[in-house]
C-alpha cells in the first residue's frame, strides 16, 4: 500500500513564515516544495531552508532553482550554456550533502503559458487558446526543432545524471505547459511517448523520473486529438518513476483549454488517484496551482479535496 503525502508546490523562503505554515498543518499538508533563485542558492541557505520545514513537522520533498529549473541557456544551447550547468551540479551537490533528496527541471516550458484570462466558478484562471498563441511572435531570432531540443537534452542528461546519482538526488522532469510547439520553440516534453524517451536517454536511472503533471498531461492533444490515456501512462511508469505529482484538472484537451477547480474539469482525479495507488506511489501530491480569487479559500478547497481523494484511494 502506498503513502502518498499531500504537499505544497511554488513555496519561497520568504513564504515560511510562522502564520503561513500553521496554515498549512490545519490543512493537513505534510511535505513541501520551496523555490529559491541560483544566487540564493548556497550550502548554508539549503540546511537552513530544510532546518526551517522540517523544524515546523513537514518533510522537504524538494528544493528547485526559480530562475535555471528551465534556463534556455542550457535548454536551448544559448549563452551560458556550460555556466549554468555548472551552477545546477553544485546546487544537485549541495542538496545531496543537506539531505534533499529531489528537485524539478524542465526543459523550456517558458513562452505563452496563457493566452487570457476566464472565469470558473466565480474565480479567474488561465486560459490557452492555441489559435491566439499561433499568432505571436518567435520567442528568439531563429527557430528550434525537435532534434536540437533532444541533442540539448542528452547533453544535460550526461552532465548532470552522474552527479545525480553520486549525490543521491532524484531529477523529476515536469511536461512542456502548454504541451505544444510555438513561438519558433519545439516543446518536445509534450506526449507520453516523449517521455519513455527521456528515460531511456536515462537509462532507466532510479535517479532520473517524472513530475507526473496531470494538469498539463490533461492538457495534451495525444495521438487521436482527444487526450492521452493518463492511467495508462501512469501503469507504464510506475512508482519507479513517478517521484511527485501535480493533481489539476482542465477543462479539455488542446488546442483550448481553461483550468478548473480539481472537481469540475474533463478528468476524473479520482481514478487517477487510485491508479497511483496501485502502482505503488509514494510520493508527494500537490494541487500545483489553484484558481485565484480568494486564493486562500481557493487553496483550502483544493487541499481539503486532495486530502480527501488521498484517504479515500488508501484506506
């Protein structure tokens, strides 16, 4: 039986305030995520931020680098390619050395992450229309195809993996959001194909895996246009692979979509829920992100549902 855990994605330091995680316990949160940018990112800010967490009755699922988890840098073999990476290895050093045992990448999921803005339930949200995302500019001065996005990818996967596995640290890659080519950038993170790619780059590594989004794998067109077969992708990577998750739900597959509350979208959470369940997964859940108004309400209703779903698939 597994024991998943529900946490809470998107926390900086300056976020670990007395009020705010005394919050967090009554909503029953037991792990976290924290983000902190490469200049912040020292030995002695890691063991202070896991110092701070653990101290308040959380575990530190993860910390990740804000500004390099997706740096086009490295992503997109740009200025500062080898810097940067350099900077990553020391941070995944560090985090083996303070006791942090995973942390994010992704691979340039920056661009038109919305095209508007909407309503559910009386709560703004992202919107993504791809027709209005078509129109915009390239992101940079040329385009990038999928074969130099995989030739970018190998090349991190080689840097990077070793010390991995050396320092004791799991790499979790997050999809492409939105999972679809544009502005001139192949989004090559964005089927569940791309992603048993990934980990045979890997080796299949039991220090590289999946921030399994099922948000953005919600979002993705898959091979008939009507969505990927999230449950079979889940059976096909197992808790092998499946170190976090991020439990949201949309409204459709592309080339539209809005983001709901995790009740009301076209993805029904709780079978995905009980097939993390039979698969063994162990790992953190958190609700990613959360329509905005009333954050805080918005919060405590989608906690209080994970909860829920959590108790009801284990029990």
């Amino acid at each position: 039986m597994s024991r998943m855990r529900l946490g809470v994605s998107h926390q900086r330091p300056r976020d670990l305030t007395e009020d705010r995680l005394r919050l967090l316990r009554q909503l029953g949160v037991e792990a976290l995520e924290v983000r902190i940018p490469s200049s912040e990112s020292s030995f002695e800010a890691i063991v202070d931020i896991k110092r701070k967490v653990e101290i308040a009755g959380f575990e530190l699922h993860e910390i990740m680098l804000s500004d390099l988890y997706s740096a086009p840098s490295f992503t997109l073999n740009r200025d500062g390619r080898d810097r940067d990476i350099e900077t990553f290895k020391r941070f995944v050093t560090d985090l083996g050395r303070a006791g942090v045992r995973h942390t994010t990448y992704a691979w340039h999921t920056g661009g038109a992450y919305e095209t508007g803005r909407t309503q559910t339930r009386g709560a703004e949200t992202r919107r993504f229309e791809l027709g209005a995302a078509a129109r915009l500019a390239n992101a940079y001065g040329r385009t990038y195809g999928d074969d130099e996005l995989w030739q970018n990818y190998a090349h991190f996967i080689r840097e990077v993996l070793p010390v991995a596995a050396e320092a004791g640290v799991r790499l979790q890659l997050h999809p492409n959001d939105p999972p679809v080519d544009h502005q001139g950038v192949a989004r090559i993170f964005s089927s569940t194909g791309a992603f048993a790619r990934a980990m045979e780059i890997s080796d299949a590594s039991p220090y590289s895996g999946i921030l399994f989004c099922v948000g953005t794998w919600s979002e993705m067109a898959g091979p008939d246009g009507h969505g990927e077969d999230i449950e079979a992708a889940i059976r096909r990577f197992g808790a092998a692979h499946i170190f976090q998750v991020h439990l949201r739900n949309v409204s459709a597959p592309l080339p539209d979509f809005h983001e709901t509350f995790p009740d009301d979208g076209y993805r029904d959470l709780c079978r995905i829920m009980r097939t993390l369940n039979e698969v063994g997964f162990d790992g953190m859940v958190v609700p990613d992100h959360v329509p905005d108004a009333h954050a805080e309400l918005g919060e405590a209703f989608t906690l209080g549902y994970i909860r829920g779903l959590i108790q009801a698939v284990t029990n």
